[in-house]
C-alpha cells in the first residue's frame, strides 16, 4: 500500500513538473473545499458536511462522463463497449484525446522503461537491457499517450523461437535463459513464430481514474498492439502462438482481451507460479476481427499512427 502511495504522489508530481499552473488551481481547490466546509456547517450542520462530501464524489464522476462531450452521437446497436450515458466525443481527429504512434521515438521508450521501474520497483527492470531489447526491435513497443506526451500505459512484445520457447513451458529454461538463446531481434522477429505479450501496463489505476476511463485505454492498447502485430508479423500457414503470463487480475484481463485463455503456470524464475495465457495457431483473420471490434469502439477516441517497417512487404493499410 505504501509502495502505491509513493508511486501516485510520483505521478502527480511529473504532472505538476509538466503544468505548473497545476500547484495554483490544486492550492485554490484546496481552500476552497475548506471554506465550503465551514460554511456548510455554519447552515446546515452535519448535514451540510455530509451533502459537500457527496458532492465533491459525484461531481469528478459527471466531469469525466461529459468532458469534451460536444456532440451526443447515438451508438451502434451492435456495439456493446459504448459508455453508458451514451455521451461519446466528437469524431474530429482533433478532439481525440489519445495518441498512439509505432514505432515510438527513442525519448518515449526511455519515459516507458523509468515508469516501468516506478511501479514495478524490482529488479525486473533493467534499464540497459530494456533499452537494448528497444533498439533490437523498436517495432515491438506500443505505448498510449496524449497531446501533451504524458504516458497512460504501454504494453511490448517479443518474439522468440518456438524450439527456445518450449524449453521455457517446460520449466528447462528460465525467462533469462530464453532471453539469451531464444529471442529474435529485427528483422528475423518479424518472422517469429512465438509473440510473448511481455508487459501490460496501465498506469491510470495509480491515478484512482474512473473504471469506464481505464476499460477504454485498456481497449485502445489492444487495438494498437494487435494492428501493430497484424503490420509487422509474417503469418505462416499454421498460424502464429501468442502467449503472456497473468502477473496480475488486471493484466490477465487484459490478456483475455486477446482472446488468450489460461493453460498453465510458470515453473521457474520471479513469475513462477503464475498462470501462463495462450491462443495457438493463430492466424490473420482471427487479430483482424479482434482489430475491427476494439477500433469500432475507440477509434474516435485515439489516434493511432502505425508506419510501414522497411524490411517487410506491407500487408495491411496503417491503422488510424
């Protein structure tokens, strides 16, 4: 709990850093709440407290369901994922609030991996070697952010040799003895038979953000990480094997989301113990219904930018 708390006053202070107008309006919040306080209770009494209380939880309820809400668009009858209220953003490319480009520049992945080290804070982080694993791949990381380059969540894969990977299922390797021997970098990844979904990360839960806001980042990082893979994975005739590993509730649902089921648990290294997530023999077909419904929902809330690699005949049009 500690670890959380220290992890979300980290947050805030990066965003203060960033709009340092931020300190003002959170000092004149903050005295004004006080003084609402005093006078509600000067009038009504406990009352009074109780009803500045409810108020002050409905009203980051109803901010976030109508901001930017300019025009009431009805949903598709079909579709299921739409807020609730039915209050949707405008369609205008300049009004969506997220922003997803792939590959990501070279500043972005060093932000990711420093976020990645706040809230894991262990030694599965390691800097250098994260950062080598990025300049192997760059193609590989997908990470969500907004106009102003603050960084919601990210998720990256690797590619693997499946003879390595099974080594790893059996419990002969562990994941650093599959990292070593096992992993494709750039251009050979783009044939890779395994994609392992290493992290998942969504970093509006430090943020206490409401549960509709952190489902749709959540739906946006599975649009652009399965368009990404659609971009740049060869797909053989048996298909290609997606895997990750539930660390956590959140993140197997997230996984889910891939339509990936569990199959069993890791036998050695820091997960050992936690489920292993599969879909075998997956094949275009299946990643492009999963891109269609995840893009129907979200599209209009994030622009999503996939350029061509150089090194692979382009098979789809970019995303976006």
């Amino acid at each position: 709990m500690w670890e959380q708390l220290q992890q979300r006053i980290q947050l805030r202070l990066d965003q203060m850093r960033k709009h340092p107008e931020l300190i003002l309006l959170y000092s004149l919040a903050f005295v004004g709440y006080i003084l609402t306080m005093k006078e509600a209770n000067k009038q009504l009494g406990v009352i009074g407290i109780l009803a500045v209380v409810a108020g002050t939880a409905l009203i980051p309820y109803l901010v976030a369901r109508l901001r930017g809400a300019r025009s009431i668009e009805l949903p598709d009858e079909k579709d299921d994922g739409a807020a609730p209220l039915g209050f949707l953003r405008s369609s205008a490319e300049d009004d969506r609030p997220y922003l997803v480009r792939v590959p990501p520049s070279t500043a972005v992945a060093y932000d990711v991996i420093r976020k990645a080290q706040d809230v894991f804070q262990s030694d599965a982080i390691d800097p250098e070697e994260d950062m080598k694993a990025f300049f192997s791949d760059p193609y590989s990381l997908i990470c969500l952010q907004d106009s102003d380059d603050n960084i919601y969540g990210f998720t990256d894969y690797y590619a693997f040799e499946k003879k390595h990977f099974k080594l790893f299922l059996q419990g002969d390797y562990g994941f650093d003895d599959l990292l070593a021997n096992g992993l494709l970098v750039h251009p050979k990844a783009r044939k890779a038979k395994v994609v392992y979904l290493a992290t998942i990360l969504n970093l509006s839960y430090l943020l206490d953000s409401m549960r509709s806001e952190r489902r749709r980042q959540n739906g946006i990082l599975v649009w652009a990480t399965v368009s990404a893979i659609l971009e740049y994975q060869e797909f053989p005739p048996e298909g290609i094997d997606l895997y990750g590993i539930g660390w956590y509730k959140g993140g197997a649902a997230i996984l889910k989301m891939f339509g990936l089921d569990p199959v069993g648990r890791v036998m050695r290294g820091l997960a050992e113990g936690k489920w292993i997530y599969t879909r075998r023999g997956v094949h275009r077909q299946d990643l492009e219904g999963i891109r269609a419904r995840y893009q129907k929902r979200y599209e209009r809330w994030c622009e999503l930018e996939i350029r061509r690699c150089a090194h692979v005949e382009p098979s789809v049009a970019p995303a976006g």
